[in-house]
C-alpha cells in the first residue's frame, strides 16, 4: 500500500465515521478559546471544562485578566497541571492581548506565537478553530496516531509530522483532521493498548499490519 493510497483511505474512513469532529473544550468566544487551550497543556479537556466556568466567570475579558495577578488567577486553576506557569502564563497572555492587540485574539500564526503560554501547537489549534483556518495543530494524540496508522515514517518531532500531513492532507480538511486524529487517539488508539478490535482503520493501519495477529 502507498502512503497516498493509506492517507485516501483513512481520509475516507473518517469522512463517513467522524464528520463533525469537534473540539472537547468549552468556550463561547475566541478568548475564552486561547485561555481553554493554554490550561490543556498536558491537561485533559475534562479537567480544563471543570475549571474554566469559575474563572470566565471572575475574568471574562483580556481587560479584566490583565488586571489580575497570577495568585488571583493560581485560586482558580489550581487543579490542573502546572497551576503556577499557567497562571503567570495567562496574566501574560491578557496584557498581550490588551497591550499589542486591542484585546482581540490575532488572526495569524505569527502574531499568537508572541504571546505568552502560546507555542507552535497552540497557535495551530487557534488558527483551525477559532478562525477555521488550514493548520494542523499536532498534540500527543496526534503524534502517536499519526505514527501508529503510519501517515508519517516514525517522525522525531511535532513539527515533523504536521509537515508531512499538510503535505497529504488537503487543504480543505486539515482543520477537521486535526480533530479526526486527536479523538482517535483519546478514545481508540490510546497510548498503552489500543483498542484495534473495536478500530475502523485496521485495514490501512501499518502497526495493525504488523501487529494484528498478536492482539
């Protein structure tokens, strides 16, 4: 099987199983959206959506954020992981806001990679759902399914691996299959076992291929 002739089918599989992929976080703006992702960081979706309706509530704005001191903002995220670099990363991030962007989150990769607690991952996942732009934002998940299927050969490094998407990947569906492969990766290929017999891309899966007949 060629790589253009797994990606089609993959593609394909996703298309008619996995339509309207979404997002797990919750958030009514693109505000809400950047804070949302920072906390995720090596944080699950669930435990940011605990958080984060308290803290919206006390800082609905970048203004208001702005203001707040990161021990204001540690009392409400002290749940999730890294409460303290998040905290300083959010007061950081309201100011940049404020100060840089008249309190609108900005539209280009550029732009989000200079504000604080925002990296490449995160600027990807800005761009592909808040402003549904092409970008493949690559996380664990997409990391490990991406390798696993075997749409990339063994990359070494995030960055890696989006290119080689966006190289197949169209144009079109990135932003969609950016969440196709984090949802596959959260609840079927899941890191210490995946679930391949409850999997529809066995087929075209190079580590079911290898490894199908021992699971």
């Amino acid at each position: 099987m060629t790589k253009k002739e797994r990606y089609k089918n993959v593609i394909g599989w996703f298309e008619a199983n996995a339509e309207s992929a979404e997002t797990e976080l919750h958030y009514a703006n693109n505000f809400q959206l950047l804070v949302a992702v920072i906390l995720s960081a090596q944080c699950t979706d669930k435990r940011v959506n605990m958080i984060t309706p308290a803290l919206f509530e006390a800082f609905p704005t970048p203004e208001v954020m702005a203001a707040a001191s990161p021990d204001n903002l540690f009392e409400y995220i002290r749940s999730c992981s890294y409460p303290n670099n998040k905290a300083k990363n959010l007061t950081g991030m309201a100011r940049k806001l404020v100060s840089d962007f008249e309190g609108e989150v900005p539209t280009d990769i550029d732009s989000l990679l200079t504000i604080p607690g925002v990296g490449r991952k995160t600027a990807n996942v800005i761009l592909a759902v808040a402003f549904n732009k092409p970008a493949m934002p690559v996380d664990t998940h997409v990391f490990r399914v991406a390798n696993r299927i075997g749409l990339t050969d063994n990359s070494k490094s995030p960055l890696e691996t989006e290119r080689e998407l966006v190289k197949y990947i169209p144009e079109e569906l990135l932003s969609t299959a950016h969440h196709w492969l984090i949802l596959h990766g959260r609840y079927i290929c899941v890191a210490r076992k995946p679930k391949c017999g409850i999997c529809g891309l066995r087929e075209w899966c190079r580590y079911y291929q290898k490894n199908g007949a021992a699971l």
